[in-house]
C-alpha cells in the first residue's frame, strides 16, 4: 500500500562543503578563498572540463552563497533566452556552458564584462565562467574568449570510480538513507557515471522508499523506474 509521503526530507543543494574534490583541489581552495574575502578582485575566473566534472556544482554554490549573503548575482547560462541587462550591483557575474552561447548571447557576455571593467565604478564584480572547452578552443567572438581565458583558468577532472562511489555514500547519508554494496554498484554500472544524474536518483528513490514504505534495494528501485 502506497502512502502520502510528508515533504519532510532533506534538500541537499550545491555547495563547496558538499563538493567532492578529487583532484579538483586547487580549483576549490580558489572560490573558497575568494568567498572568504581573501582573493576578490576584478579577475575572472574560468572552470573548464568534460560534462560531469562539476562544473555548474561549483557555480551553483557560489551562486547560492553570494545570495545568502544578500548580495545580487547575475547568471546566464545556454538555456537562458534574454539575458538580463548588466545591474551594477551585482557582487558576481555568473556563465555557464560558455561553449553553447548564440551570438545573441555572447554579446549579452561581452556587455557584461564591459561593464563590469568599467573605470571608477562603485564595485566591480568578479566573473565566474564555466565550459566544456580550454579557452582558446571555445566556439566564441575573439573579444568574449581572450576575455574568459586572460584570468584564473582551471581543468576540472572527473572523479574516478571509487571517487563516485564515496561522493554517492555521502550523499545518501546527508540524506539519511542506508545505501547498501548491492545498490550502490547497481547504481554505478546500470546508469549514467553523471554524479548529479545518479544523486537525483537517489533522492526520488529515497522519496519513493518514503512513500512504499519499502527498504532500499534493487527491486524497489526498478519498482520507481517502472512507474516513470
């Protein structure tokens, strides 16, 4: 018998705290000191790597935290349609998926980094990019992709199986969910190596358990893909 499950579970969103280095530890160590106020400057900074290494965790967080602060972020990222126009009281410039903008949307970028460079003005925000691409071989006008390159670059690497499979314990124990050995290489080598593909799954698994009152094994989790 299926029950209403109370929205009583724990939301687990980006943050560096939460953010699983590997060998992504000089890139992390970085946002961390300019979040503390060590490092913020006018400097770009640009995260590239294949997709799943992270990338848009780490701009999500720092996006999440400038907001708790009460500070503004302007974001943009290849799904938005019209970016919105440069608001000086932004605290940080945010662009994800560089390699995928329109025209139309890298001029929107080039604006903004105009404008954020502007002489004399009260603050200058930092801006934050992320791509697929180095960047020199980003698919972008010449004057956008000097611009993303001439600051702070780093390579995010992907984690490496055993990396996944503590990132995925972590995760389910955040959650408060008991992820046994059997589950966990079911999950790792029947579906997506994505980390926020597979943590999402858990956590509508975990909703689902809640909901059957079922234990978490194999069977409920064909069970939920089932009903899909």
């Amino acid at each position: 018998m299926k029950q209403i499950a109370l929205d009583i579970g724990v939301s687990v969103g980006p943050s560096l705290a939460n953010f699983y280095p590997g060998n992504n530890a000089s890139a992390l160590a970085h946002l961390e000191l300019w979040m503390a106020g060590s490092t913020r400057s006018p400097v770009p900074t640009y995260l590239w790597g294949e997709h799943g290494c992270g990338k848009t965790h780490l701009l999500q967080a720092v996006a999440e935290h400038i907001k708790m602060q009460g500070a503004l972020v302007g974001w943009m990222d290849a799904s938005t349609r019209q970016a919105p126009d440069f608001n000086p009281e932004w605290e940080v410039l945010i662009m994800d998926d560089v390699q995928d903008f329109t025209p139309v949307q890298q001029h929107a970028a080039f604006n903004w980094f105009v404008n954020a460079a502007t002489p004399g003005a009260s603050r200058q925000p930092w801006v934050l990019a992320a791509g697929a691409l180095p960047p020199q071989d980003l698919p972008l006008r010449e004057d956008l992709r000097t611009r993303l390159g001439w600051g702070h670059v780093f390579q995010l690497q992907l984690l490496d199986d055993n990396q996944r499979r503590e990132v995925l314990v972590r995760h389910a124990q955040a959650l408060g969910m008991s992820l046994n050995t059997d589950l966990l290489d079911y999950l790792l080598s029947r579906f997506s190596r994505d980390l926020g593909h597979l943590m999402d799954l858990l956590q509508r698994l975990d909703h689902y358990a809640l909901q059957t009152q079922r234990p978490l094994t194999i069977p409920l989790l064909r069970a939920m893909l089932d009903e899909l």
